[in-house]
C-alpha cells in the first residue's frame, strides 16, 4: 500500500480464474484521530466482458428497510439507534 497525501494505491492480484461479470470493491477508511469520520467508496468494474450486469435484486425490495430517510442512500450496516456517537464498523 502507497499513501500519498489524500491518495492511496493498493495493487490487487492479477486476474486470473475469476467468472466474466461485473464485481464490486470498496475500501473503508476511518480517521484515526475521529472513528467518527469514515467513508466508504464504492466501485462497481468489470472482468472479462464490457457489459455490466443488471443488479438480481430491485432497489425497491431493498429500500423497504435500507433506504435512508434523510438522503437517501441505501444503509447496509447495523448499529444501535440508542447509543449516540459509536465509532467501529457496525456491520461486522
């Protein structure tokens, strides 16, 4: 891993044996000095083939119970509404 002001490069494994479709990565970073400040970026890339897959499960079954209410986005983690300000990553 290189860490380069705000920028980090990983290098992945080569390609090899991995199905044709599209896959998903995304790396969780947390502030040391703030576990409050985390953000978790997600990429969806393609191998073997330039056409993306249609996702299998439609965002309105999902959106029943993951859908954020004050933004929007889809919540995929876990935590405990009772306790303010928890730090770590609650969907371990």
């Amino acid at each position: 891993m290189q860490i380069s002001g705000d920028t980090l490069t990983y290098k992945l494994q080569p390609v090899s044996t991995e199905k044709p479709g599209t896959y998903t990565a995304s790396v969780w970073a947390v502030l040391k000095s703030d576990g409050l400040q985390q953000a978790m970026p997600v990429v969806d890339f393609q191998i073997g083939t330039a056409t993306a897959e249609k996702q299998i499960v439609e965002k309105e079954k999902c959106a029943t119970c993951h859908l954020g209410v004050s933004n929007g986005n889809s919540i995929f983690t876990i935590i405990d509404p009772a306790v303010a300000g928890q730090t770590g990553n609650w969907g371990a």
